[in-house]
C-alpha cells in the first residue's frame, strides 16, 4: 500500500518520530514516503495516512494544519492515523491531554486514531523565549521517547491496512 506519514516539527524530534513509523511501514511491505509537513504534496496519490504534530502551548504546529486542511478531501477517503508528540518526562510525562484542536482534526479527517507520544527536549535547540517557558513551566530537558510505543502503534496501523479495516 502506498503509504504517506507527514510530520510539523520545530526542533527535530517529531520528524524522527515519522521517520520510525515510515521505517517500520516500510519493513512491512508498504511504499511509504515521509514528509515534513510544510513540504508534503496533497495525499490524494496516497491509498493511506499518518499526520502529526509536535504540540505547542497546547496546539499542533500551524504547518500540519495547513497540510490537513490542504488534503482535506483526499484524507476523507483514505484511512488515517494522527499522532501528536509533546508531554515530558519519565514517570508520569506531563502536561497531560489532548491538542486543543483534536475535535476539529478528527472531523477533517475522519481519522481512525489519535495517539500521543512523549517527545524530547533539547535545551541546545530552544530560542530564548522558550527557555523562559521551560524554566516558567518546570519542564525537564532530555530525550523521553519512547521507540517501542512508536513501533508498536505503527504495527498496529499495519494490521488494521492488512485486515481491511
Ligand atoms: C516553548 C515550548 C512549549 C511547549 N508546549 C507544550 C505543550 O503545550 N504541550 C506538550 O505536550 N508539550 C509541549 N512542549 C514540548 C514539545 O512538544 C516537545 O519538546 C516535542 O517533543 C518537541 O517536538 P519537536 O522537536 O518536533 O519540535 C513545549 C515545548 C516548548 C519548548
């Protein structure tokens, strides 16, 4: 099945995110092609989807965004996974919750799934604004994510394609 797996990514670490879901799609038999979002062609050559997002003050970055509502009408007839990567932390990754846009993202395009994922936080990449959120809000620096789930769930979208569902 060809396969497109499209991320929005500010410092990295969601596209490699995508990049894991791709490989192990691919280790299943699939023709997938990955994509930062704000270089993705529309998905309508594409017979299946996985869109995600790092998360931001709540949001999913502006660029996956515009590619779901760029490839709305494709995405409406092909099945479609979203992910968002974001919370931080190794017990109990916080913030906790869902993308404040989510309702709206699931209504865009009819998605089978939506699955979070802790992400990663690299102090060498942030600007200064966001040194001062991380300070404010007491997030922890470090590399939280976990590959296992990620493979996991990518298995997952691989069974659902093979049985038809
Ligand atoms: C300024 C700032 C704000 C953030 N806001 C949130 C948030 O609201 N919710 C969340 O779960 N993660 C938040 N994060 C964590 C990022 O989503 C996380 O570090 C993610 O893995 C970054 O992905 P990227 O490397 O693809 O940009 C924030 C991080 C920064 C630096």
């Amino acid at each position: 099945m060809n396969i497109i797996v499209v991320a929005a990514s500010k410092h990295g670490s969601t596209l490699e995110i995508a990049q894991e879901i791709g490989t192990e799609l691919r280790q299943a038999g699939h023709n997938v092609d990955v994509f930062e979002a704000k270089e993705a062609p529309d998905a309508a050559n594409y017979e299946a989807a996985v869109i995600g997002s790092a998360v931001y003050a709540g949001s999913w970055l502006a660029e996956a965004h515009t590619f779901v509502a760029n490839s709305q009408a494709a995405l409406q007839t092909i099945p479609v996974w979203l992910f968002t990567s974001g919370p931080l932390g190794e017990e109990e990754p916080q913030p906790v919750g869902d993308p404040v846009q989510l309702p709206e993202l699931l209504a865009q395009t009819n998605a089978r799934g939506h699955q979070i994922f802790v992400g990663k936080l690299d102090r060498d990449k942030l600007n200064l604004g966001e040194k001062l959120i991380v300070k404010v809000v007491k997030a922890p620096y470090g590399d939280f994510r976990d590959w296992e789930a990620i493979r996991h769930w990518a298995a997952e979208i691989d069974e659902s394609l093979r049985a038809g569902l």
